[in-house]
C-alpha cells in the first residue's frame, strides 16, 4: 500500500499515519494476526517488550497432540514475520500510552529500550558472552542454568542479537574489546518515540501462576518441586541440559508427579477459572518423559481430565496405553525427605482414603492467569476487562475480536485462556476484524 | 543438469539426530557428483540458518538446493523462499523427508535409519540436478467467495468477508437461515438466546450489498482451481413467491393435511408439509417441504403467493475460493443406548433443550407428567473407547448440559438435577457455569468408561443405576422423571460436499485441516476453507473465530487480484506423438487437444487447464508425454538414488 | 529379531495430497514399519509409468507398492480405472521380463490411512518373501 496524502473523512493528513496497525505482543497470537494484515497490504508494526519474538510457543519442547516439536512450527511463522515487507518489528520496546486522536487514529508513545547493542552491526556470533565474567540466572531456561550479562537469549531468538543486561553488568568493558564488529556501545539510552497508527490489536499473552503462594506444594522450599514450565525447557530441543535432571542433585528421576491445576479453578487464590491447557501439557510432557527416560513411572494427580479439542481425548487415551497413571485425587500437601524424595499426601477417590506416595520429582501444572498492565497504557478510553482481569470481548456471540474500545481488537490468551490452535484461529479474527475496520475508514 | 549443489540435513532439534546419524548422513553425500556443499543444521527452517543458507547460494553460486529436513507439506514453501530470497528458482529446490518418513517411522532402528537417510538424501540429490527452474503461471483471482451454510458461522464468515470489499454468495442448503443455534434456545449466562444472536447476524446479512443469500441452495458441481472455481448451484423451489397477509399462511398451515414430525424440534412435536418453525424465523415466510407435500392445492387456493408449480433454478457462479461452514449433527442415539427409543423419558440434548425453550414457565411437564428430577448422562456418543466409533470429546456438551440444567432450575418450580458425568469438562472461564451449577445444589456423580449407567423402566417408574467413581465406586439408583443423553456432535450425514469438493476426513470423520496450528483453516484442496463445526466440535465463540480466520486467509489470498498456480503441467514431445488421442481419453480436465500438421498429427496441453495429474503419462505409447518435475530423468534419478551404494 | 524381510527393499509410490499424508501420519503416531520401505511421491497414482516401476524393479527393489488415491483422488473418479490399468500394463510387461507380477501391489489408501499402510507394507514384505 502505498503512503498516499489526502485528507480524509476526519481531516487527518494521511501523511501522519505510521502504521496502520500496531500489534502489541509479538508471540504467535501477535505474529499470526500481523501476517494476516500484512499480507491483505497493511502496514503493521510490532512491539514487542521482550528481546525476541515467538512468545511463549518458541520456548516450548513439542506441542499436543500432534507432538511436533513447537520449534519447528514457530520459527518459520517467525522468520516470515520478521521478513514481511509490510510488517517492521520493535523488540525490547514497550508501548506506554495510547489515546485516541479525533476519531478514528492513535497516538502512541513507545519506550524503546537499549540493549547497548548496534542491532544493525550485531552478528550474533557469541564472542561477547564468552569474555563475559558475570553469571546470573537465564531466565530463558527459567533459571536452571546460568547466562551471562551479555547474552543472545536463546539459539532461535529472532533478533538474533546480544543484549547487555545493566543491572547485573559490571562495566568491565571486556566485551566491547572483544566484539569482532564493534557493536556493543554503552553510550546508547532508552528512547521515547510517537507514532500515530490507526488501529491496534492486543496480544499481550498471559502471566504464569506462581506457586510460591501455595505453600502447601512447597515450591521453592524444596528443590525437587518444579514447574510445568521448567520442565518444559528440560524437554525442548535447546534444553539446558541433555537429559531431564532433578533440580537438587542431577539425579535423574524414575518417579514423577504432576499435580495438575495448580494456581486454577482454586478461589482461595482468586482464580475460579480452568486454565485450559494444564491438563494436555501435562499429558503431553507424561508422554515426552517416558520416551527421555524409558524406565520412569509418571503419575498424574487430577481431579478432571479436560482433554476437549480436536485430537486431545484420542491423545489423552494413548498416554493412559503408553502407561501414565492417573489418579483421580485432591492433593493436600507435599513434604521432602531428607534424600530429597517427596511425599505426596491426597485423598484418593476411587477408595475414599487419605493415602501417601512417594515420588522423587514433582511437576506443578501452573495456571495461566491474565496479564493486565494493557489497561493502563489507555489513556481517555477505558479497556473493560473482566472480573479476571482479561480483556473483555464486547460481543462473544457474534464478534469475539471486539474490545470496549473501537478499533481496538484481542488476539488470543489477552481474553482468556486458550491452546495454541485457538489462539491462532482468535489473532485470524482478530485481523478480519481489524481489515474490516480499516476499509470501513477509507 | 546441475552442477553445485548445495545439501543441508537437518537435526530438527533431536527429533532426526536422536535417531539419524547426520553427520554420517552429510559425509555420505558430500562427494557425490554435482555437490558443492553439504552441512548440517540444528533447525533448517530457523531465521539464523536461513539466512546462512542464503549466504551459502549467493557465495557459492549454488545452482540447486536439497534440504533434508521434514515432510514437505511442512515446510516446502518455507525453503522455497529461501531459493528465492537468494535469487535461485524455487523449482530447483528439493526437500527430502527424513523426520516423518525417517526418523519418526524407525525411530527403534537407528543403523537401518541413518541408511535409509542417506538413501533418500542421495536420491533427492539424483532429482535436483534434473531440475528445471520454472515460473509459477499467474491467474487472476475473481474478487468472490462461496460460503456453504448459513449457521452462525457461515453468516460470520460472510459478513467478515463482505466487509473487506469481497463479494459472497452464502448457501443455505435449508429452507431457513441459522443452523443450529436457531434450535438453541438459551445460550451460556443466558442474557441471549440462539434466535437473538441468529437475527442479530442475519441483519448485517441483510444489509451487506456484497452478500448475496440463496435459501434452499445446493452446490451440486465444481470445476476449476483457486482463483476461479466454477459452480452450479441448484435452487430448490419454496413454492411460495412472495408475501401473503398473515392469516392466510396461517389458515394454509392449517388446512394443509399432511403432518409430520418437526425436525426443528427434533420429533418432540409435528409440524405440516407447509411450515415454519418460530414467528421471528428467517425468511419470514413459511416453505413447502417437497418430501412430504402430496401437492393437493388446498394452501394454494387460500394464498396467491404459493405457488405449486414453482421450478428449481440452476445458477452458475465463479468464485476465488470457497468456505465450507457446515455445520454438525446432534448425535443420535441407537436404539436402546441408555433406554432411548424404548423408554418414553428419555430424551437426548437436543430435544430437551427444544422441551425446555417451547414449555412455559412455571411447571415443566412431559408426556402428562409433572417432571421434578432430570438425571442426565453425559458423553452419549463421545468418548467411546478405543474401539469405539467416536473416541473424541465433543467439547461443547459439558457446559451446555450444565447450563441448560441452571436455565431450567431457573424457568421451571421444583426441579432436582442429577448428573451422571464422565468428569465435568467446562475448560476456561466455562468453569464458572460448573461452579454455579453447584452452588444451586446439582448432584455430581461419576462413572467410568468400564461402568456405564443403566436406564430401566419398572412398574412405569425410570431408574437409572450407576457406580459413582467419587464415593469410592458406590453403587446407587436413583428414581428419576427424566433422563436426558447428552449427546456429542457428529459430522453431517447427508453431506456430499466432501465428495464434491474432494475435503478430505479425519480420524473423527469431520473434515480435516491441513494442519491445526500453521493452516488451521486451509484443505489440501487449495482455495477451499473450512470453519466452525464441520471441522470438529466446537462452542459458539470457537466457531467465531475460526470462521472469521477463514475470511482473514481468503482476504489474504485474494486481494492481490493475482493467484500463483503451480506451474507443473504435462508437456508433449511432439517429435515422438503420433496424435492417436489415447491420452485425450483419460484426461479429467479436457486439458488436451488435437493439433499439428496433417501430416504430423500431434496433441498439445492447454495449460490453463492442466492440472498436473499426470493421467496422461503412463498411456502414451510413445512414451511422449512427461509432466514437469516428474520427467523420466527426475524418477528414475530419484530411484538410482535410492538403490545406488 | 530381524526377520529375511527385513533386508527387503520397497518403493512405495504415495501421491501428495492423499497417501503420502497417511505415510507422514504414520511416523508422526510412530507405528513403526520396516526402513526398508522407501517412498516416492507423485501428484496422482495413474500418473506413474511402468517404466519407472520397472526401473525400479530392475535397480534392486524387490516390490513396488502403489499407495493409490482410490475414490479420494482430488483430481476425479478417473483415477481408479485409470491406475488399474496402468497396474495391469505393468504386470504384463513384467512377466515378459523374468519379473514376477506379484512384485507390483497396489492399495487405495486414504489420507489418514496410517495404520492400514503399516499393515499393508508388513504383509507385503511378507509376501515377497516367499516369492
């Protein structure tokens, strides 16, 4: 589409406008709505806060219940977003406010963050991290292993681009002698920039539950008590390790459990939904773990099996033949042995006792929750969410892309907990809704 | 013949390398005639190797390229990009299976499929340096769409397709507009009914110029590709033209001497050969039902719009692409399943939910009965095992079944709900409706695959029998007025559209998708789509998105006013063709003509009506006809390939 | 437990958009079926010559499988006769050859035809075998 001045109905100078869309959130909610717009002609811009895009999906090891690996299906739709000609990408940037201007555009302010590193001349060649004397936690691997200040988050990041992490840089300076191309600059600084777009889709994603708050489960207290999450990343192909361990000792584990719904459907943390995807990742990762350690036995504790898309009950029936065991239980409470063991204690339906089983890792199945900062970046327009704090889809009967604000749209997790292919067919609504609303302006 | 080559075998994280040996696979190949360069790659379709790909062409001045990597219906447009971005034709891009066909299938054999590997990588290698690079040919795209159905999800479609300037010609195979959620009733929370939503769609219907309705309309044959389908449209007659003044449609239902169940209400009441099913419906005026219309004349005499002697229509349409939205069936019941068809309180979802949205409120009564306790018993039809015929969740029935027993807790004075479930699957923020439906005092029990409920008659009294998982396998019967099967979602019986449009099934039966998260809404047919329920269970909202995803890809695909075929069609060596017109006989698409000289009779190919099938290739007896990228010298390259050590 | 079958080579001629999908769901639901199974894909199974097959007899292949559309075929019911006697052709010319006909085996298989495929290629191995 070609960048043409006229005035329009509104009176605004075509000329003004940036973008005609701008995506905030640039995982596979946000990517897929971003190809769909970009390809009827528009130009869409992304920003995205993290250092790469791909979101949740790309970290992920495969995906129900097909078990392609998640790599494999993010990393082109990835790649092609980032190669579209109509579509331009901010990473490390976030987007502070937007507020309507006369009737039918948006002034947005975005901050985008430094990374201390000419994007444009990084190879990503890792020299940097190399000379770096600094470890701290990679939070791309949630925290089992170690990065270094200056670091390229993960192997099919996309940027893939060094990225100095201030609060825990030194200055020592060793990686800017070091860089073969002279990209790293600690002169640079945060930076505000305007925009004006006439339209905006949300894809912000969603929040993981924190287990620390259920004391009962022991997360953090003990080692060998982990999340889904976590082990997720022992499972993916660029896994920190080459095999699943136990936290504590490296030990790999030959008695795993999951306790499913933790963090959902539970009010006493103010969370009465079902978190949707929970059950599938966890039968999912039973089935992934009894492939990478032939010899483990994996027990799932649930109170429903919420096993409801298209090829998940079929997926779920095969886990129970590969020989994971379910057990249809409420559990109380964990304890640690002093080996590290933990001892689950639960009342069993099928007898009505309260019994105990040992195991030497437990898996937390933790809820999705919804990720609200969205609502206060709108300035003069209230974005209703609801009482969960997701995005309130205005019309879900017959519009589920409609937010309370006109020319705002949802794409995905942003109203509500979802798997990979909902979300995916929400972001396609979501640029229907968008193209319709554009055309409807010209 | 091409002489540098570039190999790359891919790790796809582990799953190739944790059963293939690739670097055993790249030395195999790496000094093979014509290769310039063979690597290997932890993800060949990443950002970082693509671009290292890229490089490797332009540098290298690689004239093909052959990617071992997974199935090409994966990726093979991915790696295409990839030849192009480096300024070398896609067609001399080769990608070789080695995931799916390879690794995934011998994943126990690891020696047997590190060899096969080579094998295959070897033979893609034979097939490339035959490649020819070719353009895809380019045809306009008509700016229209066919939607089929017009539920809630084929309306959606069209609306949304409409609004970015298509024009949509939307089928409705019945004589009325809405589908399934016009029978719906109630919806979830209960602040609209299906008919409310249905009316609230089929007024922007209504008022889209860009959407053209056909009512009792039929797809009944295509031809042509992406871009521009050709098709006939059969228009059965309503036999009623026009408007009549209200009490003459009434008085014409009510002379009409023919009745029969009404399958709006699923059986639960009859309905006349001429009929309509609820005052707000659309169109608003009744329809004649041929199968069952004796055609005596007495509802012509009392209205001068109907009309007896109505003809079918036949319309002929070119479209860009077509959306499949259409729609499920309420699974039926054998007869006996948990007393249906034998015991008369026994109903399915379906009909109880009709019972419930045409019964007044205050009390509800059935068959002359006041009716106190429901007993309802879910995953009728779902969920069937192994063995059985459907093993998938219908996803929707839990939170319908749960939300139809708060409306008529609600509606309706005295009224205990038991449920009998399979574990309660109200996924999302459709917990709350379990929630709720606790909290006004439901009754939960649960039973396993192995112990079904059963539903006995005695002494005119209904008991159902179940071992309730939650209290330790108790065994339990309780009395109840009514039993109601919450019965799953099937696909369309009575659907030839499969057929016709050539949409292949999946495991389930519905229609399937090329793949549910990178193509969630694309067929191997390209430019027919399918949305909503005709794909698989899903609720309203579900069918929503998936519905208006469709229209997003058919915006996408056709607003560049261009769609690219793929430029393999047959070819003819006229040297050898001796013009005996074997090849004109098997030929589906009339793609081949007779041509040359008198003397030198020869067939030629009319490319734009070729669609590379390939039909013509074995029957030549001259052997004179090869199609593109399958010539001799690609198959039987491929097959050295396969066979050379 | 490495049966003479297992040695056995097959090329299996799948087609794009109806067969050859089966194959890759094979893999994708590991149901397992001997390496020595090899496949090729073409757009439509009347499209296959029976001088590729012969080929690929005459290279060392002990049996050529043609996973066929059947009814499915996207490109019309042609398909069915039309692979039918190409199959047929093929034999004849096979047996002119010193090849035995059984060698050449064709089966309708279907998109999501997985486990029929695994079946069809052990009985097949199994029956070239005792050729």
């Amino acid at each position: 589409m070609k960048k043409i001045v006229e005035q329009n109905q509104a009176g605004m100078d075509e000329s003004l406008i940036d973008y005609d869309v701008l995506v905030i959130g640039g995982g596979i909610a946000g990517d897929e709505a971003a190809l769909k717009l970009a390809d009827v002609g528009y130009k869409i811009l992304i920003v995205e806060k993290d250092l790469s895009i791909g979101g949740r999906m790309i970290l992920l090891s495969k995906v129900f219940p097909t078990l392609d690996c998640s790599a494999c299906i993010t990393t082109p739709k990835v790649s092609e977003t980032a190669r579209h000609r109509n579509i331009s990408i901010f990473t490390k940037t976030e987007v502070k406010s937007i507020t309507r201007r006369q009737d039918n555009f948006f002034d947005i302010t975005i901050l985008k963050r430094t990374r201390y590193v000419l994007e444009t001349l990084c190879t990503g060649c890792k020299e940097c991290e190399d000379v770096c004397p600094i470890l701290i936690p990679d939070e791309y691997q949630y925290n089992q292993v170690a990065r270094k200040a200056v670091f390229i988050p993960f192997s099919i990041a996309q940027p893939r681009i060094a990225n100095i992490d201030i609060d825990n840089c030194i200055l020592c300076g060793l990686c800017e002698k070091k860089c073969p191309s002279d990209a790293i600059d600690f002169t640079l600084v945060d930076t505000y920039e305007h925009l004006v777009v006439k339209s905006v889709v949300l894809a912000t994603g969603f929040r993981l539950f924190n287990p620390t708050v259920l004391s009962r489960y022991g997360y953090g207290r003990y080692k060998n008590v982990m999340t889904a999450m976590e082990m997720e990343r022992q499972l993916a192909p660029t896994r920190p390790y080459n095999s699943v361990l136990r936290p504590k000792d490296g030990k790999m584990p030959d008695n795993i459990a999951y306790l499913l719904c933790v963090g959902s459907r539970d009010q006493t943390v103010g969370n009465p939904i079902c978190s949707q995807i929970c059950c599938m990742y966890s039968t999912k990762q039973a089935q992934l773990l009894l492939g990478a350690l032939p010899m483990a036995d994996v027990t799932v504790y649930y109170l429903h099996v919420r096993a409801f898309g298209k090829g998940f009950c079929e997926f779920y029936n095969q886990a129970l033949s590969m020989g994971v065991n379910y057990i249809k239980a409420k559990v109380a409470s964990v304890r640690e042995k002093e080996n590290g063991n933990l001892i689950l204690r639960y009342e069993d339906f099928s007898t009505g006792q309260v019994e105990e089983q040992e195991h030497d890792l437990v898996v937390l199945a933790t809820g999705i929750l919804a990720n609200a900062e969205i609502e206060s970046v709108f300035k003069g327009e209230k974005l209703e969410l609801d009482p969960y704090e997701f995005v309130r889809q205005k019309d879900m009967l017959t519009n589920p892309a409609i937010t309370s604000i006109s020319g705002v749209f949802a794409a995905g997790t942003v109203t509500g907990p979802m798997d990979i292919p909902d979300t995916i067919l929400s972001a396609g609504a979501a640029a229907a809704e968008a193209t319709a609303y554009l055309k409807k302006l010209s | 013949m091409k002489k540098r080559i570039g190999v790359y075998v891919c790790h796809c994280g582990g799953n190739i390398s944790d059963v293939v040996n690739v670097s055993e696979v790249v030395t195999a190949v790496k000094d093979m005639e014509g290769v310039a360069i063979a690597k290997n790659t932890l993800f060949a379709c990443s950002d970082a190797a693509q671009n290292e790909i890229v490089n490797d062409i332009t540098s290298l001045h690689l004239d093909a390229l052959v990617i071992a990597s997974c199935s090409p219906k994966l990726h093979l447009h991915t790696f295409r990009a990839v030849a192009e971005r480096a300024g070398l034709n896609s067609y001399n891009y080769v990608q070789v299976n080695i995931r799916e066909q390879c690794s995934w299938a011998h994943s126990y054999e690891k020696v047997s499929a590190t060899g096969k590997a080579i094998q295959l990588v070897k033979s893609g290698i034979e097939r490339v340096i035959f490649s020819r690079a070719m353009e895809p040919f380019s045809i306009p795209a008509e700016q229209s769409v066919m939607v089929l159905g017009a539920g809630i999800g084929g309306m959606r479609s069209a609306i949304s397709l409409a609004n970015v300037g298509l024009q949509v010609y939307l089928l409705e195979r019945e004589f009325f507009i809405g589908g399934r959620t016009a029978q719906w009733g109630d919806l979830s929370a209960a602040y609209e009914n299906g008919p409310e939503v249905v009316s609230r769609l089929f007024k922007q219907i209504r008022e889209h110029a860009n959407i053209h309705l056909f009512i009792g309309a039929e797809l009944i044959s295509q031809s042509g590709n992406i871009g521009s389908f050709e098709v006939k449209v059969k228009i059965k007659p309503r036999r009623i033209s026009g408007d009549c003044d209200e009490s003459g449609f009434n008085q014409a239902i009510s002379i009409c001497p023919v009745e029969v169940p009404d399958d709006f209400n699923f059986g639960l009441t009859s309905r006349k050969a001429i009929y309509q099913h609820y005052p707000s419906e659309y169109p608003a005026i009744p329809a004649i039902d041929d199968a069952n219309c004796n055609f005596c004349g007495a509802c012509e005499s009392l209205c001068k719009s109907i009309d007896l002697n109505q003809k079918e229509e036949i319309l002929n349409l070119k479209v860009g692409n077509i959306i499949v939205n259409t729609g499920f069936d309420p699974y039926e019941p054998t007869r006996g399943e948990f007393g249906y068809n034998e015991i008369e309180r026994v109903l399915t979802l379906p009909q109880f939910k009709r019972l419930v949205d045409i019964s007044g409120a205050g009390k509800l009564n059935f068959k002359g009965k006041q009716i106190h306790t429901i007993t309802y018993i879910f995953c009728v039809g779902s969920r069937q095992g192994e063995e059985g015929e459907n093993q998938y969740c219908s996803r929707y029935c839990c939170t319908t079944a749960l939300n139809t027993a708060i409306i008529v807790k609600r509606k309706f004075a005295d009224i205990t709900n038991i449920h009998c479930t399979r574990g309660i699957r109200t996924y999302g923020k459709q917990e709350l409706i379990y929630e709720e439906s606790s909290r006004q005092g439901d009754i939960f029990l649960e039973f396993s695959f192995e112990n079904m409920p059963v539903v006995e008659e005695r002494n005119g009294k209904v008991f159902v029998r179940i071992k309730d998982i939650l209290t330790a396998n108790r065994e339990m019967e309780a009395e109840t007025d009514l039993v109601v099967l919450i019965t799953g979602m099937v696909p369309r019986r009575n659907n030839n559209i499969a057929q016709m449009l050539k949409i292949p099934t999946g495991r389930d039966h519905f229609f399937n998708e090329i793949h549910a998260k990178l193509r969630p809404v694309e067929t191997v047919i390209d430019g027919v789509l399918i949305a909503g329920t005709c794909q698989g269970p899903k609720n309203i909202m579900e069918t929503l998105n998936s519905s208006m995803a469709a229209a997003a890809k058919s915006a996408a695909s056709l607003s560049s006013g261009t769609i690219h075929l793929e430029p393999i069609v047959a070819d003819v060596n006229t040297d050898q063709c001796t013009g005996c017109g074997i090849c004109l006989t098997v030929c589906p698409f009339d793609a081949i003509v007779t041509a040359g000289p008198e003397d030198k009779p020869a067939v030629s190919i009319v490319i734009s009506r070729c669609k590379g099938c390939g039909m013509c290739l074995p029957v030549c007896p001259e052997d004179a006809i090869e199609l593109y990228g399958f010539t001799n010298e690609e198959m039987e390259g491929m097959i050295d390939g396969l066979t050379s050590y | 437990m490495e049966s003479s079958s297992a040695k056995l080579k097959v090329l299996v001629f799948s087609t794009d958009k109806i067969s050859d999908p089966a194959i890759d769901l094979a893999g994708l639901l590991k149901k397992h079926y001997p390496a020595g199974v090899y496949t090729i894909s073409v757009p439509c199974s009347s499209a296959i010559k029976p001088r590729w097959i012969i080929h690929a007899l005459q290279r060392g292949f002990d049996g050529v499988f043609i996973a066929a559309d059947g009814t499915d075929c996207p490109y019309g019911e042609l398909c069915v006769p039309n692979t039918a006697n190409l199959v047929a052709a093929t034999q004849i010319k096979m047996e002119k050859l010193g090849i035995a006909p059984q060698r050449l085996k064709m089966a309708a298989i279907c998109s999501i035809c997985a486990e029929p495929f695994v079946r069809y290629m052990n009985s097949f191995l199994h029956d070239l075998d005792t050729i």
